[in-house]
C-alpha cells in the first residue's frame, strides 16, 4: 500500500536529494496530503533547492489519518539532479517501512542512462508473464522524482513535456497533455497554475494483465495541476488527482514556500 501511495505521489509532484552539490538559492518548502474518498491517509513534506544548474529536494512521506489506522508507514525519499536541454536524474532512494519491515531502493544515473539498481530486499523472481527490462529500458530515462520536475520558458509549454520513468522496477512512459490554465492559492504561494492530462504507459517490469496497471493506462483520468517554483522557470504538481479502480487519489499542496 506505501509503494502505491509513494509511488502515485511520486508521480505527481518533486521531492529529493542528498550527496549532490546542492544548487544556489532558497529553501522551497513543500507540504502535501494524500487523500482517498476524502479522507487523509498520508502526509508528504519536503524541502528543496532549486537552481538554474540542478536541484536537490529531501523528503518524508507517512501514513495519517485513516491511512495510519489500517498500516503505520513511514518514508524518506532523496533525489538530485541537473537541467540541460531538460531534466536529467544523477540519484533516487526511498527508504520505507512497512509492517517494521525495512526496504530500500536506490538508483544511480550517468548521462541520463541508469548504471546501478539496489532494491534491498532483492526483488522477487518472476513469472512467464512478467515483461523484462531490456538495456534499452534503462536508457534516457529518470527517477519518479525527476518526472514529476518540468523546465519550461512558458507556463503554456509545460504540458508538451513528458518523461521516461523508472522506479527501481517499473519502466512507464508519461507523456502530458494541456487542459487548462488557472488560478492557486496556498500558504507561501498565490499565482497561476496549468493543468495537465497526464497519460501512464507501463513499458517493461511488470506482469501482464495486472488489472491496476491495465485500468492507469486505459480507463484512469490523471489531472495535474503544476505551479512555478519561485522565479526558477521549474514548475511542480500543486494538485493532482489519480482515478483507480476503487476511487480516486487525490494530491493537494497545503504549503508551497520559500524559507
């Protein structure tokens, strides 16, 4: 349930980094709630650097509310990278527990290709109907971190991004489509926002058939809303809501600003 929930938030909004030179300039504070039906299940908070070099955000997410009533979770998460021609991922690591049992998973990046994976516990062996990741998986690829990161000159140019997203196990391709321009407020933040369809493909690492999966890439209904950090020309999810099978998720910002 923690990786779903990780995962879904991870998908639509920053948060990262440590052991990378962090960029110039102020610390961004951002707090989020996951919600279901709702109802609160967790919380996400981070802390983050953004320059025009790279960025480097550090970040814990918990269950809360309903969601600590039926699992006690918890989370950090770090992430670090630069901006060339786009984003580009150097590390990812998530570091959970569920049920007090420990997992980890850490990914190293060069020149935007994937060099090294650690998931401790080692990840399971799979069926005949599991879809392997091939080296070409690993290429032009970044962190769901990284994914949720867009440059852009223009708030009307954030939704034709897209990104090739790996997890640690999952390769997905997500790609954005415009629906709107709007208005936000919330602590620390009061400007305009652009919202987004957001289209999930998983590509390899997963099993076929897997009705979760099936229903994000055929049926589900993403939104994302972005909003710009600060002057930096990054923009960040500030809403997002995911449709599942049994509900919709929903991601809101409750806290987006500079210290």
């Amino acid at each position: 349930m923690f990786r779903t929930l990780a995962l879904a938030a991870a998908i639509l909004f920053a948060w990262a980094t440590q052991g990378f030179a962090a960029p110039q300039g102020p610390v961004y504070r951002g707090e989020y709630t996951i919600s279901f039906f709702g109802l609160t299940v967790a919380r996400v908070n981070f802390n983050s650097r953004v320059g025009p070099g790279g960025y480097s955000i550090e970040g814990e997410a918990s269950s809360a509310g309903l969601g600590a009533f039926f699992y006690d979770t918890n989370g950090k998460l770090s992430a670090s990278g630069r901006f060339t021609d786009g984003v580009r991922a150097d590390n990812f690591r998530a570091e959970y527990r569920y049920d007090k049992k420990p997992t980890l998973v850490d990914i190293r990046f060069a020149d935007g290709n994937v060099v090294e994976v650690v998931n401790d516990p080692p990840l399971k062996k799979r069926g005949k109907d599991w879809v392997p990741i091939q080296p070409d998986d690993l290429k032009s690829v970044v962190d769901p971190i990284a994914a949720t990161l867009v440059k852009a000159e223009r708030l009307e140019d954030v939704c034709a991004s897209g990104a090739r997203m790996f997890d640690g196990e999952l390769r997905a391709d997500l790609s954005l489509s415009y629906v709107k321009t709007g208005e936000m407020s919330v602590k620390g933040f009061d400007g305009p926002t652009v919202t987004c369809r957001l289209k999930f493909t998983p590509a390899a690492g997963y099993r076929k058939g897997r009705r979760a999966l099936e229903f994000l890439r055929t049926k589900s209904l993403i939104m994302v809303t972005f909003a710009q950090i600060g002057e930096t020309g990054v923009y960040a999810p500030v809403h997002a809501t995911i449709g599942t099978q049994i509900g919709t998720i929903t991601v809101r910002a409750r806290r987006l600003e500079a210290l």
